[in-house]
C-alpha cells in the first residue's frame, strides 16, 4: 500500500506506537462505563468514538511531523519558546478546571469546543530548545556564566509559569532538563549550582505560597498532603485513590478478571486516565501489566539506537530529549498506580484518554522518526554510492 511506503524512520517505533495505541480502546472503552454513570455522557460508546478523534489525529500529527527534515526543528524551537510563554501566562490567567481537577491547566479553543493542556506543549518545544543550545556549544568550553541567558533563564522561565499549576510536570521537567544537558556535555559542578537554585527557588515559592494563600489557593497544600498521604497513613483523596488502585492490582491477580470487567474503575476518579494502569493490572492481571512495561522498555531501547545512530549531533540530542520523557513519564504512571510514588497526576502515554497527552506524544515520537529517516535517507544514498548498477536499474 502506498500508505506504508510513504512511512520513513524506525519501523519498530510504528508498530510499538500503534500497537500501544490498539491496546488503549479495551481499557479506556472499560473506564467509560464509570464516566458515563457519573453524568458525563449516557453513551459509553461517545468516549469511544472520542479517543478514536484523539489517537486518529495524533497519529496524523505524527505522519505529518516525520515528513519534515529535523533541521528545521532547530529554528521551530525558536520561534515557538515565544508562543509557549504567552500560552503559559494566558493559561495561568484564564485557565480552567477538568475532571475536577483543582488546578487551571487547560485553556479552551473556543472554534473547536477542546480543551488543551498548554504545559504539556511546553515540554516538547523546551527540549528541542535545550537540545539546540547544547548541540550548538558542544566543541566549545562552557562557562556557567555565558549559559544563564541563552539557557538556563527561558527554562527557569518556563518552569516558574507551570510550577503553580502543575508541580509535578515542571519537577519532570526539570529532571529531564538536567539529564539532557548533562549528556550533552554540560560539566557536573554547573549542574549542582542549578539543582541549589531550584531548590532554593521552589522554597521560596513555598514561602510566598503560605505568606498569601489566598493568590494561589490550596496548591501548596495539595502538594504537602500528597506526599503526606504517600509516607504516613491519612484519609486524602490522594490516600483514597492509592488505596482503590491497589485493590483493583491486588483484584486481578496473575491472569486478570477480564476484559471490561473491572470493580474499582467504579470508584477510582480517574480510572481512564491518571490510574488507568491499575485498571489494566485488574483485567489483564500482572501479566497484562508486566508486558505493557515491556513494551515501554522496549520504546526506550529503540530510542537510544535511533539516537546513536543519528547524523548529527542536535538530532541525537533532540531524539533523547523528546524520548525519553515518553518513558520516564510512563513508569512514573505505573509507580504511582502502585505506591512507589507519590500521586503525580500524570497519564500513561498513548493510552490514557485525554486529547492533549496523546497529541504530544505524537508530536514527540513524530520528530524522532524524523530523525531515524534523515539516518535511512544517507544510508540509501550510501548503498547507490557503493552500487552503481543499483542507480543505472532505477533510471532504466
């Protein structure tokens, strides 16, 4: 079909997308039946047909992104890091709730009735932006000094828009900032005078936080009362829903209790998204589990071989930076679901519902198929080179 000879890069990353994107529909269509009990919807069939609109164009964006030459992503980061401040600050000004969420992390698109979590765009575009900066100073001695303003002010900058919001997106964040900078070269002791200043800098937003609470109701304290919840025994809702997670992980067992028969997406708040992991544990049992996080593992694998075999030294940054928050963010999901972590909020990439998460990590997985085509594009030309009979076929 002309459809597959049009799809360039790693073959593997395809069929891993769509194969973790096929699974999605059995538990999301699952998790639908509670959604549709709480008054969302009186068809569960409607949250079908949704997540098929979010993966059918996160898929499109995917496509659509691979196509383009990644060199071109070096310039984009540049031009979008003024779009993503200015959709951080309408975000914060204007933002509203989802799902009972208590933070304003969405702004609405008013022509299309959607909402989109503006963080999360943020994270993509700041990556490629760290990946561009570290790729362009990698024969050069790096000064801490000469690094503040072309780096580390546009990343403090976009941490402190998503921080009130969304802490634990902008700790990811930060982590993943830090570990992308650190591959590409940028000397250790550096590192630690920026992990004190963020430090210091989250302590002082703490300090201000309880100094005027009514600017940023209940944020802090709902930071305070997840990790609370997650050392000490406490009847949060955090505590609440860890404890129905593991009930339904402890429910299903080795084999699972099947396909859409789950118990505790009943009563777990956000059993499509945010805990959708241990829904799956319940019907597909640990086996179901253990083989999604193989699947992961296995992303993350192609991940660093498209990266080591990139032209360039900005396309291994850039693979490395879009890739591997993908998996960081998935195992933090499935840690959560099972007490390892603190409640974080965040989804299980392609295949919790929520339009925003999957666009992204489209987006993501697009731009390191850009990568890996650029690598097949040389070595075809490498083969014609070494095959001349090869070109003289072709041209008959």
């Amino acid at each position: 079909m002309n459809i597959f000879k049009n799809i360039k890069g790693d073959r593997l990353i395809w069929a891993i997308a769509a194969l973790l994107a096929i699974f999605s529909f059995l538990p999301v269509y699952s998790a639908a039946s509670n959604l549709a009990y709480v008054g969302e919807s009186s068809n569960t069939f409607t949250f079908f047909l949704k997540h098929l609109m979010h993966l059918f164009l996160g898929f499109t964006i995917m496509y659509a992104v691979h196509k383009i030459p990644y060199r071109y992503f070096r310039g984009l980061s540049i031009v979008l890091f003024p779009v993503v401040l200015v959709l951080l600050v309408i975000t914060m000004l204007q933002g509203t709730t989802i799902d009972g969420a208590n933070a304003s992390r969405w702004i609405q698109i008013p022509l299309v009735n959607m909402s989109f979590q503006t963080s999360t765009f943020a994270f993509v575009v700041l990556m490629v932006f760290v990946a561009r900066y570290m790729s362009k100073i990698k024969d050069q001695t790096i000064t801490f000094k000469e690094s503040i303003l072309p780096l580390w002010i546009p990343v403090f900058l976009v941490l402190i828009l998503i921080l009130p919001a969304n802490f634990s997106t902008a700790a990811i964040m930060f982590v993943m900032v830090l570990m992308l900078v650190f591959l590409g070269g940028y000397p250790i002791k550096y590192l630690f005078v920026i992990v004190g200043t963020g430090i210091l800098a989250l302590s002082f937003f703490v300090l201000i936080a309880k100094a005027f609470p009514d600017a940023m109701p209940n944020r802090v304290d709902t930071w305070m009362s997840r990790v609370e919840s997650f050392s000490d025994e406490g009847d949060t809702e955090a505590d609440y829903q860890i404890e129905k997670a593991k009930i339904a992980i402890a429910t299903g067992g080795i084999q699972g209790v099947g396909p859409g028969k789950s118990i505790q997406k009943n009563f777990l708040p956000q059993s499509s998204s945010d805990f959708i992991y241990a829904i799956i544990v319940e019907e597909y049992g640990l086996i179901g589990g253990f083989v999604l996080m193989i699947f992961y593992l296995w992303l993350l694998f192609r991940i660093v071989i498209v990266s080591q075999k990139a032209d360039t030294i900005f396309g291994k940054l850039i693979v490395l930076g879009v890739g591997l928050p993908i998996v960081f963010q998935a195992l933090i999901n499935m840690a959560v679901a099972v007490e390892l972590f603190p409640v974080t909020g965040q989804t299980l990439p392609l295949i919790s519902s929520g339009g925003t998460s999957i666009w992204m990590t489209c987006l993501a997985l697009g731009i390191i198929l850009s990568v890996s085509a650029k690598r097949e594009e040389l070595k075809e030309q490498e083969d014609k080179e070494d095959n001349p009979l090869a070109v003289l076929s072709e041209a008959i």
